[in-house]
C-alpha cells in the first residue's frame, strides 16, 4: 500500500488524468443510462401504468424464461422495430435484458427515435431472477 502512494505521489499528473478519465467515463455512463429501477418499483410501474416491459435479449434466452407479457425485440433488432412501439408512446417503457449490460444503449435509441418515458430494470433478468420472482417459459 505504501509503493502505491508513492507511485502516485511521483506520478501525479497520470494519477489526476486517470481520475478525470474515470469521473467523464461515469458521468457519461450515467447520462446516457437513463432511470433505473428495481424490480419492485417496475411491478408497480407495470400494475398502476400499464407499462410496457420490452426485453431485447436474443429469443433463445427469451424462450427459456421472461418476465410476464414482455415483449421480446432483440437488441440487434431494435433499431427496426422502434415502429412496433409506437401504439405506446403514452406509456412508460421497460427495457429488461440479461443484467444490463444492453439497456442503456437500448434506452438511448429508443430516446432519440421520439420515445420518451423509457426506463430499465436494474440488473436486468439476472435481479429478477435473484429477487425470486416468476419467469414464463
């Protein structure tokens, strides 16, 4: 622990140039990210909105469990099928995939397609899953 304050000390600008790049890497991560939720407060998204759940993992994984009445678009698709989801502008829109790693850019393409109430579900199917909740086979 003590080499590594030295290194820093000696190396202070890549120390500071590191921080930086890390703090512009989060902050954008997050813009871009959009609202995330917990599985909770998507179930009562879904139950008092009549929210739209869309899940953009590849149909296979979809067909071995998903969340109830979630539409299944894969994200290599998505940019395709953005029309399809026009009949729910003026509903909010959930975007569950693996554990997350696709929601955000998910959510981004939606946002610049017209669609504006778009969120996702923290940790994607893998939270849901761990919270015990049901998959649909």
């Amino acid at each position: 622990m003590e080499q590594l304050f030295e290194f820093a000390a000696n190396h202070l600008p890549l120390v500071a140039a590191l921080v930086a790049i890390l703090c512009a890497l989060f902050l954008t991560e997050m813009r871009k990210g959009g609202q995330a939720l917990s599985t909770q407060e998507m179930i009562q998204l879904v139950n008092q909105e009549d929210a739209i759940v869309i899940d953009v993992r590849k149909k296979a994984d979809y067909d071995k469990g998903h969340i109830v009445n979630a539409i299944n678009i894969p994200y290599a698709n998505l940019k395709n099928r953005i029309s399809e989801l026009n009949k729910h502008k003026n509903k909010p829109i959930i975007i569950v995939d693996a554990m997350g790693q696709h929601a955000s850019s998910a959510i981004k393409t939606l946002k610049e397609s017209g669609l504006t109430n778009v969120v996702k579900l923290k940790g994607g199917v893998g939270t849901w899953q761990a919270d015990s909740l049901p998959l649909i086979k």
